[in-house]
C-alpha cells in the first residue's frame, strides 16, 4: 500500500512539474524554451528529470516505410500496415492500444530491452528518456501560437508521462510526438545511409487520415526521408501545414542541399535539423556522395538569416560520427557553432557489416577518443558536449567488452 501511495505522489508531482516547465510563457526570441523556463523552475525540472525508462512507447508514433512505429528504429516491428488508415476509427484505441504497442510498454516497465532498443541511435543522447525529450521538445510546444492547442498538447503529453511512470500498458491518451518517413527519395547518396537502398513512396492521403484523428493532442511532427523536400509526401504535407490546416508545431530535417523558403516560411517550424557529416569539402563530400560543402555553408547562412523571421525557431546540426569523418569533429564543432547552429553527434545506426561504422572499427577507438575530447575542449554547448560524452563512453564500453573477452581466452 505504502508502495502505491508513493507512486501515486509521484504521479501527482510529476502532473503538477510538467504543467510548471511547461505553463506556456513564450521564451524571449533567439532563446530556446528551456532555457527561458527550466531556469524560473528549477525544482519542476528536476523532478521531471527523474524519470528513468524511455518514454517513447508512451507518447510517440512513428509512420514510416509503410507501417506505424513505437520509435524510429522499430519499423521492422509488427505496430500496423498505414495503407490501412482509412479504417482507423480511434488513433488511442486501434494503434497506440495495439498489442505490439502494449508488449512494448511492458517490457521497458520491467527494465527489458529488445534488440531495437539495444542497437537504438537515441541511446548516444542518452536515450529516449525525460531529459532528452525536455531538451529537444519544449520548444515546440512553447512554438504552438494557438492557445487551446498549447495546453491541450500539454495536458495530454502530462497523461503520457505519467502512464509511464505507472508502466502502464494500456493507455488513455493520444500520440503526443508523430513521426513521418516522407519517403526515400533524396538528392545526395550518404555511404552510411541504409534509406536511399530502398524503394519508399508513401500515399500522402493515408498520412493525413491519422494525422487528422490526433492534430488536436499534438506537440510537432517530424518531417524525415529521404530527402523531405525533394520527396512528394514531404511537399505535400508541407503545403498543407503552410496553408494552417493544422495548429501544432513542425520539426524538419533536410540535408540543406536545396531549399525552398517560399514553401517554408508560412510553416509553424520550431526546429530545422541539418545534417552534415564534415567540417571540410574533402571529408563532407567523400562522407555525402553528389553532396556540395559549398552550397552546404551557404544554404546554412540562408537558414540562420530565415530564423530572424522565426525567431523561436531551433537550428540544429546533426553530425554523424564515421571512419571516414571523426577527425573533423573538433572543426566541425568550431565552424557550425560560429555559424549559429545548435551541433548534436552521433554515431551510425548499423552495428554490423557497415565500413562506415567505428563502432566496429577497434583500431580507430584510441583517435576517435582524442578527437572527441578535442571537441568537448571546443564546444560553447552542454548539449554538443554531452553528445560527444555518449560516444565517448560507448566506444569505452566496447573497449572494456573486448579487453575483458581478451582476458577470458
């Protein structure tokens, strides 16, 4: 009874930190929301830091490759067919209520990984836990303009968090987060990219049918590929979301080889991720094949002059580390944060048969540790550092798994 009594506290808490951090005053222009909220309500955050599991089985849906997702790296997973959206009645109750769903959630209440969860990208930020969904995600919520949608966003994100901190399985709430794979389609080839080797095409139609059973309850949605921009879902529902069909905030990551500002300014954007795996044209261009550093640099100065026109607006760099790249890291830190943008590291997804992976490279770890730490020395950013921290202490883990394996023969 004590047992529950305490987690029903907590739970109440928690309700109470979350509508705190996140009460919906505007940050001021240029400062990131939890910056301008975290530093009125320390207390708040920290409670709310203190969620251990990931999160994501509670308050995200994935669209991709023609099926649902519990997270980005669960689309090999049975969650549902999208083809099938047409007879959605209830996102909460046919998806976020599907056994798949439910399986999940019980297994990360119990601290049990599945293999998408041991091999999972998010796991170099630290994982899908609270901080990082506070750090990345308070901006759009404080980004939404329209008053009712901000807080029913809000009350509903608090429901998702506390069915996670019950473990839960069944679950009363929407979505909070969608995100949607605009296709493969893309205008550059990247050596460690395993999206551009497949064929995916997506209906825009049935993207739509569930994005207007959860609009409501939403926070953003994430436009990924590919290639949005180039793609045709991806300019479809970008049009769509200019046109104010929807309330809720947009994330969009773009390889900024091309850009479209017309079609972008009217989008509610509350950040634009970058990718870009180089500091130089030689590393950048051998890394992004059919890629051009120049016109990377200078679609990035269009984009840091763009967000004086959005002033709430993240810009964020994404850097994944590789054999052929992870003695750029120290520039690449220097050159992006002196342009203005936000830099995040990480390492490539695929833990076998991939060159481009130094996870799998033990000759490189001893480099990659200095260079990273060069890095840490160089960025103005906590969140940049810890970035390189992660990887740091991933590549320290598989060095201990081999001297130890090495001991056992």
């Amino acid at each position: 009874m004590n047992n529950k009594k305490a987690l029903k506290n907590q739970g109440s808490r928690l309700r109470k930190a979350i509508k705190t951090v996140w009460g919906g005053v505007k940050p001021e222009p240029g400062q990131s929301g939890m910056a301008a909220q975290t530093s009125r309500q320390p207390e708040a955050e920290k409670e709310i830091m203190q969620i251990p599991q990931c999160i994501f089985p509670w308050v995200f849906l994935g669209l991709g490759w023609g099926k649902y997702g519990v997270c980005c790296n669960s689309y090999s997973m049975d969650f549902g067919d999208i083809s099938q959206a047409g007879q959605l009645l209830d996102v909460t109750r046919d998806i976020f209520n599907s056994d798949s769903y439910l399986q999940m959630r019980a297994s990360l209440a119990k601290g049990c990984l599945n293999e998408n969860c041991v091999t999972c990208p998010q796991r170099t930020y630290g994982g899908g836990g609270i901080q990082q969904i506070v750090n990345q995600y308070t901006n759009a919520l404080l980004q939404i303009q329209d008053e009712a949608q901000r807080y029913r966003a809000r009350d509903n994100f608090a429901k998702g968090v506390e069915a996670a901190v019950f473990g839960k399985s069944s679950v009363e709430h929407a979505p909070s987060f969608l995100n949607i794979c605009c296709g493969s389609a893309c205008n550059i080839r990247c050596k460690f990219c395993y999206n551009c080797r497949m064929e995916y095409d997506p209906d825009p139609a049935d993207i739509f049918k569930v994005i207007d059973r959860v609009h409501e309850h939403l926070i953003f949605v994430q436009l990924t590929g590919g290639e949005p921009l180039v793609t045709r879902a991806g300019r479809e529902i970008l049009r769509e979301f200019a046109a104010g069909r929807y309330k809720f905030a947009v994330r969009l990551g773009t390889n900024a080889q091309w850009t479209d500002f017309d079609l972008l300014k009217p989008v509610n954007l509350a950040e634009v991720q970058i990718s870009s795996d180089g500091a130089t044209k030689e590393v950048y261009e051998k890394v992004r094949v059919g890629g051009d550093f120049d016109d990377l640099i200078q679609n990035i100065k269009k984009f840091v002059e763009f967000q004086k026109s959005k002033p709430y607006m993240v810009l964020r760099l994404n850097y994944t580390v590789t054999s052929d790249n992870y003695m750029d890291i120290p520039q690449a830190v220097k050159r992006y944060e002196d342009l203005g943008l936000f830099v995040t590291f990480n390492l490539v997804m695929r833990e076998k048969d991939d060159p481009q992976n130094i996870k799998e490279r033990p000759d490189l770890y001893e480099d990659l540790l200095k260079y990273a730490d060069l890095g840490i020395e160089q960025s103005g950013s906590v969140f940049t550092r810890d970035c390189l921290l992660n990887i740091k202490k991933t590549i320290q883990e598989k060095m201990l798994t081999q001297e130890k394996q090495r001991s056992d023969t």
